[in-house]
C-alpha cells in the first residue's frame, strides 16, 4: 500500500513537467515568405526619344551622271508608341511606331549652283523580337521607314526649290531598362536605307539616295 501512495505521488508531482515539456515541444507554424513576382514587358506603352542622326546622301544629274555626295548631321526629337507580348520563356514580341523631326540642314556647293538640303520629318513601323532579362529586355527591330526631306539651288538670281517623301527600309537594335513598374529607359540605334528618287531643279533632275544612323535615348511610360 505504502509503495502505491509513493508511486501515485511520483506521477501527480511528474505531470505538470510532462504537460509543459509538451507544450514546448510543439512545432512553430512556417511563416510564408511571399515570392516576387516577376517583371512582365506585356502590354502597351508610350514614350519620346531624341539623339542624334547621321544622313548621307548622293545626288546624280540624270542627264550627264555627274554625282555630288553630302554629310547632314544633326539632333532628333520624337516620340514612340508600341505593344509588347512577352511569352513564358521571357522572349518578346511587338510592334512599334514613331514620329520624329530632325534639324539637320545643310549648305554645300555644286556644280549648279548654291545647294541645301535638309531631312525632317521622318516616321517608322518596326517589328521587334528581345529578350527579357526581368527588368532588362534586349531586342533587335527591323522595318518600313519613311522621311520628307527638301532641296534648294540658287544659281546667279535664280533659286529652285524640290521635295519628296523617300520610302525604305530599317534595322536596329536597342535595350529597354524598366525604372519601376511603369516608367522605362531606353537606348536605340538604328540605321535607315531610302529608295532613291529624282528633284528637280529647274530643267535639271537628280537622282537622290538617302541613308541614315541614329542613336537615340528615350523615356517610356507602360499601361
């Protein structure tokens, strides 16, 4: 009897101990940690760019093929709109727009007189492929590229003016760096190849052909 008083008197002064080592033993719930969900290019977008542009261009006399060559350089503004779809593999496709205004008239001599020349506006759709590095996309763009640029010759009195729309082709590539969810920089270079096409001055026509680089900086904004 006395050995089952002791026992019972072991287990009742043991419990409390049990309980709490219990208590103790028992597993913290995981905190859920939250995964970042990753940059997407999807959707459309709107921006302005400016830089610089290199035009060159040869001017042929029809009649006799004598070829004068010039150098136009100078800055460009404008502004580009476009839409991105991004697979899940992080490879991009688009289509963009732009509108520019370049300020690159020049003055040289020919043989027909006094001449400048000069290219303005200026318009392109591309068709863009890249990459997506998260924030980062790499691309490559190509497409129809089509500028109005003008022409005047002054010989003795008399001054004769022409302009045309040239058409071509262009090729690039470029890096976007999106700064936030929204707002994006870039930088592009492209170079554009024009159609050739005649201007006439007075009783003389030139055959002219245009080419182009660019490399512009821009600031777009996702939507």
């Amino acid at each position: 009897m006395k050995s089952i008083l002791l026992a019972t008197t072991a287990l009742l002064l043991a419990g409390p101990s049990f309980a709490a080592d219990a208590i103790l033993d028992i597993p913290e719930a995981p905190v859920a940690v939250e995964t970042p969900v990753a940059f997407s290019w999807a959707g459309g977008y709107l921006g302005v760019q400016g830089g610089f542009g290199f035009t060159s261009g040869d001017f042929t006399d029809v009649d006799n093929g004598d070829v004068e060559s010039n150098d136009f350089e100078g800055a460009v503004f404008g502004a580009f709109a476009g839409y991105n779809y991004q697979f899940d593999n992080n490879v991009v496709i688009g289509v963009e727009g732009d509108i520019e205004y370049h300020w690159n008239e020049d003055d040289f001599e020919t043989e027909l007189g006094d001449a400048t020349a000069e290219m303005n506006l200026q318009g392109a759709v591309r068709g863009r492929l890249g990459y997506a590095f998260d924030r980062t996309l790499f691309y490559v763009a190509a497409g129809w590229t089509a500028a109005q640029a003008e022409a005047e010759i002054a010989d003795g009195g008399d001054v004769f003016r022409d302009d045309a729309v040239f058409n071509g082709y262009t090729i690039g590539a470029g890096v976007d760096y999106a700064i936030n969810d929204r707002i994006f920089a870039r930088v592009d270079y492209r170079y554009n190849e024009f159609d050739s096409e005649i201007l006439t001055f007075g009783d003389v026509d030139i055959d002219t052909e245009l080419s182009q680089h660019t490399i512009k900086a821009g600031l777009g904004v996702k939507f």
